[in-house]
C-alpha cells in the first residue's frame, strides 16, 4: 500500500495537462438540466470549461481565483475574482495532485479530530477552521482502501448540508480519478439540489492536446460585469 501512494504521488507531481468530456446533470424541483462539454486543466492552475449544450459557453477559473465567463453567442464576458473560486479547491486539483488522503481539508484548515473503521472502511471526521466554525460543524470522509467514496458536511446546527459520493475510479497514468462525482446539497430542510459529473474520455499531460488550452476570451468581448470580493 505504501509502495503504490507514493509510485502514485511521484506520478501525480508531474501532471502538466489534463482533459476530459464532461456531462453534467442537476435535478431540482422534479426537474432535470443536462449539460455537456470539455474540460481541460494544466498543472500551471488554469481551467477552461467548454460547454457546449444546452447553451454555449466558456468558463476560464485561475488559481488565483480569477474567473472569466464567455458566451459566444452575445459576445459578452462576466469577470470576478474571489479566492473560492479557486481552481485549487477544486475536486480536480485535489486528485490531480494526489491529495485523496483528505481532499484538501488539511491545506483549508481542518484539523483531524477521530478516526474509525468499518471492515474495509476508514471514516475520519475533521473539524473546521476557527473563522468557519460558526457555519460548519465538521466534515465527515470514508475511503476504502486509499480512495474517498464519501464526503459530508454538517453545518453549526448538526444538521448535513452537503454530501458528496465518488466513484468509477479509473486509472489514468499512475492517477486515480473518479469518472463520477454526485453531490447533494441541502438549501433548506426537506429541499435538495442534486449533481452528478460524468467524466469521459480522459488524457493527462503528453495525449492531452485538445485545442481547448490554448482558447482565450476574445479582445472584443464586451464586459458586462466586473467583480472583485
């Protein structure tokens, strides 16, 4: 098992470029919105997003935070900057780089506070950062074997507000990726918006090369809103 992580981490810590199709369903209210695309990410922290139904549209997220919002059709681009927008908390980063022992939650924060296990089962449960702890109580992650297939947030009110289920791993150059993320969040009580991404088709660093990394948001777009939080 040690052996396999870290042949794994050396691999991750060399991705330069990924890519996938992407299909995205979101139901809510007994309703259902598919939608369908590209994504294409670089280990420099640029995704660019390229959907292609049912409306087209192109989303470019930094590192940093900087988030452009392109819409062919009219030409016009919505621009914000905030650091949760972050390609680095994304469920992409986190697997790319191989940080599936907890997600990201030690880097944002999270302090593991209990560890148990159910046969082939480890569940840790990590609580919050101090200046997030007045909405979070703690967040819940199950692995079995070395890879997450459930995560759970539990807001100040102990009541679950968010669940995320991961699975159809594959295993893509040395990278465990799962070609299927669903989550659910819970707005309100007796309410819930559910997500699942489908992922399809996906290539990492040298047979990654679809044209989508080099798109740009074309000089005369118009800027219809410009944000920084």
């Amino acid at each position: 098992m040690v052996l396999a992580i870290t042949s794994q981490l050396a691999v991750s810590q060399s991705f330069q470029k990924f890519q996938a199709q992407l299909v995205t369903k979101n139901f809510h209210n007994g309703k259902t919105l598919t939608s369908t695309g590209e994504v294409a990410y670089t280990g420099a922290g640029k995704m660019i997003t390229h959907l292609r139904s049912p409306q087209e549209g192109y989303t470019i997220n930094t590192a940093k935070g900087e988030v452009s919002i392109y819409t062919p059709k009219t030409k016009e681009v919505y621009t914000l900057q905030n650091t949760q927008y972050s390609t680095e908390n994304s469920q992409l980063y986190f697997f790319l780089q191989n940080k599936k022992n907890d997600l990201g939650l030690k880097n944002m924060g999270f302090t593991l506070k209990n560890t148990r296990y159910d046969k082939d089962l480890v569940i840790t449960q990590w609580q919050p950062p101090i200046q997030a702890s007045n909405v979070l109580k703690e967040v819940e992650l199950v692995h079995q074997g070395y890879l997450p297939i459930y995560m759970s947030y539990t807001d100040a009110k102990s009541r679950i507000v968010k669940k995320m289920y991961f699975y159809n791993y594959t295993n893509i150059s040395g990278v465990d990726f799962p070609q299927a993320i669903t989550q659910i969040d819970y707005p309100f009580a007796g309410d819930s918006i559910v997500s699942k991404n489908a992922y399809s088709d996906l290539k990492i660093n040298a047979q990654a090369t679809s044209g989508l990394f080099d798109f740009t948001v074309p000089r005369n777009a118009k800027v219809i809103k410009s944000a920084k939080k």
